[in-house]
C-alpha cells in the first residue's frame, strides 16, 4: 500500500467514525445500536445542502430526523427533540 493509500484509508475511517458517533449521539443510541440500525437499514441517509450552501447528512430513525454536519448534529424541527 502506498502512503496516499494508507493516508486515504485512515482519513476515511475518521469519517466513518465520526459520522456513526453523530447517528449516536442524534437518537441517543450506543455503538451498537448504532451499527445494528444502519445494517438492518432503519437509519437512512440523504446528502444534502442547506440554504447557506453547507453540506450535510440528513439522517432519519424512528420517524426522526437530525441534520449532520462536519462537527455539529441539529436536530430538525418538529422532531419532538
């Protein structure tokens, strides 16, 4: 493996922790609650942009949704959060 190789993997594993910590920390669920729901499919995912242009990942479970954006979760409104 190259070290653009490695460096990419490790980038990505970054990401990829840090969005299952946001999925977590929106429905207040613990890691493997977490993992359970994305693999079964009861957390969905669509990429997003907000009205100021900032990307994020609008997640949903249970009938509720949370905006997550690079180091920040909001919730959406009416979500009863």
């Amino acid at each position: 493996m190259s070290d653009s190789s490695i460096h990419d993997s490790r980038e990505m594993h970054v990401e990829i922790s840090a969005l299952i910590g946001g999925i977590a920390k929106a429905f207040d669920l613990d890691e493997s609650e977490t993992i359970s729901a994305l693999e079964t499919g009861k957390v969905t995912m669509t990429f997003q942009s907000d009205t100021n242009g900032n990307p994020y990942a609008l997640a949903t479970y249970n009938q509720k949704s949370a905006r997550l954006y690079a180091g920040a979760v909001k919730q959406e409104p009416g979500d009863g959060h």
